[in-house]
C-alpha cells in the first residue's frame, strides 16, 4: 500500500487550494523507527496491506473525514485527510484485497482480515504501481496530488476528476522535458476508475397536469369504475379537485372497491357504520374503574387526548376548545385503538387522521379511511422502527444514485444516516407543507405510482434542491438538522414533485442501476419460493414505464440539438 503524504511544515504552501490533503504530524524519522511501514521518499510511505491492523474513520470538528492506518505493530500511521469526502470509495477499494469487518464497540472502527487469494501476499509498492523515479513522482505530486496519488494507489475515484489543477509550484518549476504539462489521470496506464455513483442520463424534464375534475364520465350505468388504472393516473399527475375529494378518496383508501355498483356501496357503508360503532361502544363502556386497572388503555387515552390538542389547530375545523372537530379526533382515534390493539395509539397517527376527517366531515368514513391509510404505513408506528430504518437506508441508496458528492458530504459530518429525514418519512410530510398542500400531496402517494416508494424519491428531491445549501458550506450536524427543519412550510410542491417524478425516470433509464435501487423503486421484485413470476408484480406493471422511458431518452439524444422535437415528445403513461 503506497500513499503520498506531506511533512509538517509550517512555511509549506503549494500556491493552490488541493482536493484533499495528506498531513502528517509524524516525524520522518520515527516512521522509519517502525517496519514494516517503509518511507519510500520525502512525499510517500508504504505499508504491506498483510501488516495492516485497522483503521479509523475520524473527523474534525470542522468536519473534515481522515483515515487513521494501524500497523500490526501497533503504530499508527500519518492520517490521511480527504477535503471533500472520497472515504468511502477508498474503503471500498480497500475490500478488494483485504476484508474490512466493523469493530463490535466503535462503528468507526474497521479490523482488517487477508483475503484467501494470493492478491493479499502483494503490497502496492510490489505490484510496481509507481514505475517512476521518485523524483519524478513528487513533481507529479506537486503538478496533480490528486490524481498522482490515487493513480498509484492503482484506483482514482471520478468524484473529484476535473478538481483544481494548480498551476506551476515554485517548488519544482517546470523543466523543458515538462512542455508536455502534467500527467493526466486519463494517461495513467494500468489503474481502474471507481465510481462513487451510477452513470445516470440528464435529468428529464417534467410537467404536472390538471387535478381530476369529473367522475361521473369514469363510472359505468352501474356506478362501477369503469378504469380505476387511468383515474390513478389523472390523480398522479394533477391530484384531485377539491369537491371530488370525498368521492375518490374512499377509493384510493380501500374503503369502496373499484368494481364496486353503486348499490353495493350503500351496503358495504351500512356494514362498515355497524362495524364502527360496536368498536366505538367497547371503550366507551369502560368505566374509571376498569380503566384503572388497565393501564395500556388508559396510556392510549391520555397519549390522544394531549395530541388532539395540538392537532392542526389552525384549521377552522379543529379551532377552539370546544370545537366538536376534536371530539371526533379523539373518538375515532380511541376506535382505532379497539380495531389495532396491537398496535394501538403511536404519536403522530393524529396528523394522519386530521385530513382526512376534515375532507369526509364524517365520523366513520374518516375512521376506515384511516384504516385504509395505515395499511400503507403503519409499520412506521412499529415500536421495533425496523421499517423507518429501512426507508433512510432505501433513501441513502437512492442519494448514493441520484447525487453521491452530496450524500458524500452530509456522511462527512455525521448526517449520512440521513436521520434528520425521519419525519418526513414517518407521517408523509406532514409538517413540512401547508395543510392544502398535504391534501394534494397524499392523494398522490395513494395512488402508488409510479411505485410504492415515491415518497422517498420526494425526500430525494428535498435534499437535491438543497444542495447548494449544503456542499462547501461550514454545516456541521447540528446547523443541517436545523436547516432541514426551518425547511417546513417554505417548499414548493410542485417543484418537488416534479424532482420527484425526475428522478425515478432518470434512474428507470439507468441500463446499469444496482439491483438494490432497482429494488427500492419497484424495478426488481426478487422471485418467492411461492411464485417466482407475477404478472401482477411491481416489476411487470413498470416496464412499460421503463421502455417508454428508455425511448424517449434515445429521442432526446437524437435530437438534442432540436428544441421543437424535445418539447413534443409524448410524455409516459404510468402503469
């Protein structure tokens, strides 16, 4: 293993502003005092990757990542410091010769272990990667440290390719062998480029649509819908309008089935009103006594009852102190507890009630539209938080796609879990837009398209239109978790919507997208022992999507030149 490093001192100044930097505090002769860690000239030093112990993954206060590299002697090595993230694809390079196992008391931590093949008997300085004179290689250095260095260390990552190249260091002007100019990490023979994310196309171009205004042309003499698939369509790309709200929703929400008759509804209404109310009676009909002695319904109903009053009280329908809206906040939520006892009451199950109360204005259409809604979500409320945790991995993977160099960034100051998303995700934006925005925003998700995740891809989109924000500023964790939250109330929803859309599009075109992201955005369902293909599968419904994605990228590529052609290509019907 073979790394340039620079020796402290304090009159150093190489005229530019590097990439990255690697600063030691160690003296060069106690380097020497410790094999098998070799000083191979004034600007490097090699270790056998056999000899490495661990290494430590640290930061700064300022928030600057550095690798700290331990012998198997116990002596640390000068710590290598990256300006601008790049930790994680070195680490990565690392795992193809040795293998990198988390220390079980410090996460930041990694225990090094060979690999069986006979790659782990090789250390850098032996595979001959530096086959210049080491004079040459520290004007190479001072010329590019950027990419001299990787391009030793056999890989060089193409996050930080077209970086600042400086000019002339006064350190070693340029001679007239060098009229050529610097080696460019594009000459460098024998090394392999690593990505730090997937080679996605541009970005499209999208545009919403008008909410759906009719319904009544959508039913059969019957009442039946008669394409519930291109309703879900029409409510994706514009939402709904507001009179049509309480009609649709019940049908997004699960409460009618599509192919329902009209007569039947007004059966399955004088069922579910039945149902309601005999769930309703069980708690009511528990007297202070009972409740006494059981303590998980009487947490249930204290839980509410202080969330209830601090529910959207802006809203006229949820104003004041004796505001009957609260009581059926309250009675529907306490139902709720009856229907899911398992489950119960979780705070923030009040934010999702409130909508949809204030568009049916009706008791028990609120109630089995809940139902309906926390069918979608209510592994969110799970006290393991096993979901939540999953849906900021699945969103890490989608940022790690969509925009490495940020997610590099936030991971660099201790935000990489991405935990400061954990809100949004939990009640679907809830706070974080107007309560007409909300309205327009969930009646979206429930469609599930154009997958199960978008709401993700929403996250993404937030986080991508922060970027400016974000990359080469002083945040530490802190100043980003109190950016992202003074975020509420000032986005766009349109805008983010149509990053949204963007985004899975983008990536559907990707020919080369992991099967981990293709997971995350329904490309890829992975087969059960019980059927291994389903037409009826998340993967089958999007490949049109796909297909008509992947034409209209060629198209735009042909005529890149032709604003016409772009602006009339067809845009795609979800599936």
């Amino acid at each position: 293993m073979f790394f340039i490093y620079g020796v402290e001192d304090t009159n150093f100044d190489p005229g530019y502003e590097p990439d990255w930097a690697v600063i030691s505090t160690v003296k060069r002769d106690r380097v020497r005092e410790h094999p098998p860690v070799k000083e191979t000239s004034q600007w490097s030093f090699s270790l056998p990757l056999s000899e490495l112990y661990s290494l430590r993954r640290s930061r700064f206060s300022l928030g600057r990542n550095f690798l700290v590299f331990t012998s198997r002697g116990g002596h640390p090595l000068p710590p290598l410091h990256f300006h601008r993230g790049g930790t994680r694809e070195l680490l990565r390079a690392l795992q193809r010769y040795i293998i990198l196992a988390p220390s079980p008391v410090d996460g930041r931590l990694f225990l090094a272990y060979p690999h069986d093949s006979g790659a782990l008997s090789q250390s850098f300085d032996e595979l001959h990667l530096f086959d210049d004179g080491s004079s040459d290689l520290v004007s190479r250095f001072i010329q590019d440290p950027y990419a001299t260095t990787f391009g030793g260390f056999s890989k060089v990552t193409n996050f930080f390719r077209g970086a600042l190249r400086p000019p002339d260091s006064p350190f070693h002007p340029r001679g007239p062998q060098d009229h050529h100019g610097p080696h460019s990490a594009d000459d460098e023979p024998g090394f392999e480029l690593i990505t730090c994310g997937v080679e996605l196309g541009p970005k499209p171009d999208v545009t919403r649509g008008q909410p759906l205004d009719k319904w009544e042309e959508f039913l059969d003499p019957e009442g039946r819908v008669k394409d519930p698939q291109q309703i879900k369509e029409l409510v994706f790309r514009g939402g709904i309008t507001p009179s049509l709200r309480k009609d649709v929703w019940k049908f997004l929400l699960g409460f009618y089935p599509w192919n329902s008759t009209v007569k039947e509804r007004e059966d399955i209404l004088r069922m579910k009103t039945d149902e309601y109310f005999r769930m309703k009676v069980q708690w009511k009909s528990v007297s202070e006594e009972q409740e006494m002695r059981n303590s998980l319904l009487r947490g249930y109903r204290s839980l509410i009852e202080r969330d209830v009053s601090r529910t959207d009280r802006h809203n006229t329908f949820f104003s004041g102190n004796d505001n009957p809206g609260l009581t059926l906040l309250n009675d529907v939520l306490m139902t709720y507890c009856m229907f899911n006892f398992d489950l119960g009451y979780v705070q923030g199950m009040s934010d999702l009630l409130a909508p949809l109360l204030f568009v049916t204005q009706n008791e028990v259409e609120s109630f089995w539209c809940l139902t309906g809604f926390m069918e979608m979500v209510h592994q969110n409320f799970e006290e393991s938080q096993e979901a939540m945790k999953q849906q900021l991995l699945q969103l890490s993977l989608l940022m790690k796609a969509l925009d490495p160099e940020l997610l590099d960034y936030l991971d660099s100051q201790d935000s990489g879990s991405l935990c400061f998303c954990f809100r949004w995700l939990l009640i679907w934006f809830k706070r974080e837009f107007s309560f007409e925005d909300i309205l327009s925003l969930w009646e979206v998700l429930w469609t599930r398209l154009p997958c199960e995740n978008f709401h993700l891809l929403m996250a993404a989109s937030i986080l991508e239109s922060q970027r400016g924000e974000f990359i080469g500023s002083d945040h530490d964790f802190n100043t980003i978790l109190k950016h992202i939250n003074e975020l509420t109330m000032k986005l766009d929803l349109q805008t983010v919507l149509r990053g949204a859309e963007a985004n899975y599009l983008q990536l559907a075109c990707c020919k080369e997208l992991p099967v981990k992201v293709q997971e995350v955005i329904g490309l890829y369902v992975p087969p059960s022992p019980d059927d291994e293909t389903s037409p009826e599968s998340e993967s089958h419904e999007t490949q049109q999507l796909l297909s008509q994605s992947q034409a209209a990228a060629t198209e735009t590529s042909q005529s890149s030149n032709s604003t016409t052609a772009a602006a009339a290509r067809p845009r795609p019907t979800y599936p």
